[in-house]
C-alpha cells in the first residue's frame, strides 16, 4: 500500500502513523542483528518500515534484498531509499525497475551524502544534483509515493533557514508526498519548522523521525555526522549518570517516550523511528506511546 494513502487513512481516524527504518548491515553479525531485530518490532504492527541506501550505492543491492523479504515474505509494508550520489540516470531507472518489480510502492528520494572520505557531493556524469530532480525524474515514470527529508535545523549546506525551504518546496513540487525530518531533540524545533512549511504553503504530511538514544556516545556521533543539535540541558543530564551504560540507554527511552508523546499531542501525524537496528528501545517507546495515546489530545486539524 502508497504510504501516502496510509497517511490520509489514519488522518481521517485521528491515529499517528509509526514506522521504523532499518539499514543494510555490512557483517554476518549485522544481518543477524537486523534480522533479530525486525523479528521483534514487527509484531508492533507498524504502518511502514524504511530501508536505508549507502553513499556511493555501497549497499544498494542489501536495500533491494532487505526491502523485498521485508514486503514479499513478511508482508510488511516498505519503503525503500534511493539516492544520487554515484548514479547515472539510466543506473537510476534501472534501480527503480527493481524495485517496483519487487511489489514496492514506495521510494524515498534522497539527493544523498557523498562517500566517506570526500567532503562534498559531486553530481555523477549523466547522473542528477538533487532529490528534486531525482523526485521528478521517478514521478514522470512510476506509480510509487515519494517521500523525502527535511531538516528542522536547516541542512548543513542551505544559505539560510529561507533558502532551505524554498529548496524543500521544489521537492515536494517535484512530487515528494511526504515529509520525514532529520532526527531532533528539542520539540519545539520541529513545531516552528512545520508551522514555516506550511506558510510556504507545502502541505503534505511532516512526520517526526526520532533517535531512541542508547548512549552519549552514541548520539553525539549521531548528530556530529548530521548536524543535528544536542541540547545541553539534555548533555547535563546523561553527563551525570556517570557513564552508565545501562542508566543512558534507560535515560534515551524515557527521553524519546516524553518527546513523542509531546510531538503526537502537539499534531505530528506519526513518528518514524531511527532504529540502528535495534529492537529494544523503539519497542519499549512505542509500547508506552500506545498505552498512553497522547495523541487523543492534540487540537483539531485546522
């Protein structure tokens, strides 16, 4: 099913869309991991999952794999990413003949990060600069739903918090018809941000992607690697467990359960959650976010 028909669904019985995303793993260890883990969350039920899309294709053949066991034999409904970055338009099209011929109805257009090692994007020969034209290159081909990212903080390479949605704009023009952020931890981030798309006037749904923090460690590579913003009050706080392993992973629960509960009250039509592959903590925050149905408190659509 079109995630975008899911979103209108659920809209119009007043419930959130929740989704997880997963990434290829590179190891034996990491798909034992990945497939552990996709065990255990798939009987909370959730409305989608993502598969994630290595820079440079590095693992473009683990989505395709991991999206179609994922829809075909597991019968959860998947997204899969797709990205520029090392890709000719004919390599793109090919890609996205795959997987529609794996029964997946949807794509996440992604301009994408440059490989490790080099500092910036480079657009391939014959190849696209961005997730607008690789979002309207797919729209005048395919049936799928494209979802696309955005950035409450402002991508690290935008002139301005103006010129990025301005940029975001065109996305959604190009045919994007959903919207999930880049991971944040201070709410009222994402409520500014969505109150500054809609006087753009985009008005497809943004959903909230949310980090179950495991560790300090861990978070702080995390938003080091996308420009994320770590609030110190939230810094103090995990500073004075001492270095706990398990006291910071039961912080990063209760953390992210307060923070989606407060998104879901506040309008967020569904959270998509960053899993790392884990299964733990986005269970243990779901689970509470559905028992405590916080959602049944936010305003009426305008």
């Amino acid at each position: 099913m079109r995630i975008d028909e899911i979103l209108t669904r659920k809209a119009d019985s007043a419930e959130p869309v929740f989704s997880f995303e997963f990434f290829p793993p590179k190891t034996p260890d990491g798909v034992a991991n990945l497939w552990e883990a996709v065990e255990e969350l798939r009987n909370l039920h959730p409305d989608y999952v993502s598969v994630t899309y290595g820079a440079g294709g590095g693992t473009r053949e683990g989505t395709l794999e991991i999206s179609s066991r994922l829809k075909n034999e597991l019968g959860i409904e998947t997204m899969a990413h797709l990205s520029c970055v090392g890709e000719t338009a004919e390599g793109i099209e090919e890609m996205l003949r795959r997987i529609e011929g794996g029964g997946i109805e949807n794509v996440f257009a992604l301009r994408g990060d440059p490989p490790k090692g080099e500092a910036h994007f480079v657009q391939p020969e014959g190849g696209f600069s961005s997730a607008t034209e690789l979002a309207g290159f797919a729209q005048s081909r395919f049936e799928f739903a494209l979802g696309g990212s955005c950035f409450p903080e402002v991508h690290p390479e935008a002139e301005s918090a103006e010129a990025d949605l301005d940029y975001l704009k065109t996305k959604v023009d190009a045919g994007a018809r959903f919207l999930i952020t880049q991971l944040f931890f201070d709410n009222q981030v994402y409520f500014d941000f969505v109150e500054a798309v809609r006087g753009r006037g985009i008005d497809v749904p943004v959903i909230a992607g949310v980090l179950p923090i495991l560790g300090l460690g861990q978070v702080r590579r995390f938003c080091a690697n996308c420009d994320a913003n770590l609030p110190q009050r939230l810094v103090e706080q995990m500073e004075a467990l001492g270095g706990d392993p398990a006291a910071e992973a039961e912080f990063g629960i209760a953390y992210a359960a307060r923070q989606c509960e407060e998104l879901l009250a506040g309008g967020a039509p569904g959270i998509h959650f960053y899993t790392v592959n884990r299964a733990g903590p986005t269970r243990a925050v779901l689970s509470a976010l559905r028992a405590a149905r916080s959602w049944e408190q936010a305003p009426a659509p305008a």
